[in-house]
C-alpha cells in the first residue's frame, strides 16, 4: 500500500506542470481536484502510521522504565 501512496504522490507532482506553464481548461481543474482528495487521503494515512509508530515507541519506552529489559548499551 505504501508503493501505491507513493505512486500517487508522484502523479500529483507530475499533475501539476501543466497548472505551471499555464495549462488550466475546465476538465484539469477537475482533476486537480481529485488528486487534492487523494494527496488528503494519502496524508491521513501516513499521519495514522506515525502516530501508531510513535505509541508503540512510548509503550516500549514505559514498559522498559517499569522494570522491563534492561536496556542494551
């Protein structure tokens, strides 16, 4: 899934060189459109992983400060 998101991040990035040099008819508007929905969709979805990750850091952090492992140095 994650290769998906970054295909989509690039179709974005390339969606937008024709805004840029001035390319802009009614059916691209659209489509920008459609591609600011996924770049949302894509940003809630990496922001989930993140905070998922950065819970499981804390869990293992306060797990190791109960008296779990000691911890490797």
């Amino acid at each position: 899934m994650q290769k998906l998101e970054t295909a989509l991040v690039i179709v974005a990035l390339v969606s937008l060189w024709p805004l840029i040099v001035g390319y802009s008819p009614l059916w691209y508007q659209v489509c920008l459109g459609i591609v600011l929905g996924l770049m949302l969709w894509v940003a809630m979805r990496r922001l989930s992983r993140v905070r998922a990750a950065s819970e499981e850091a804390k869990r293992k952090r306060d797990e190791m400060e109960r008296g779990g492992r000691p911890p490797r140095l």
